[in-house]
C-alpha cells in the first residue's frame, strides 16, 4: 500500500535542515573570526615582548 504524501511533514523536514545548514555556517564563521582575531593579537604580543628585553 503507497501511502500519500504528508508534504506539511516534508516542509517541516527541509525547514529543519536549512536552519541546521544555516547554524553550521554561522559557527564556522564565528570559529574564523575568532581564529583570526587571535593570530592578529598574537604578533602584537611577540612584538611587545621582544621589544622591552632588546632595550
């Protein structure tokens, strides 16, 4: 017996995987900033801690 689409439940189903795609990509996004802010911190550290022992 073929059972008749429910395309409420179909909907909800690719509702619910475009918000987990959306979520996905903003944690990405969010994970390489963060990355990207702290390699740009971290020069300015070495660079702040070599210059005082040179002196």
């Amino acid at each position: 017996m073929v059972f008749k689409p429910n395309y409420n439940q179909q909907r909800a189903e690719r509702d619910r995987n475009k918000q987990a795609k959306k979520e996905a990509k903003l944690r990405e996004r969010e994970e390489a900033n963060r990355r990207k802010a702290e390699t740009d911190a971290q020069p300015q550290a070495a660079a702040d801690t070599t210059e005082p022992s040179a002196a």
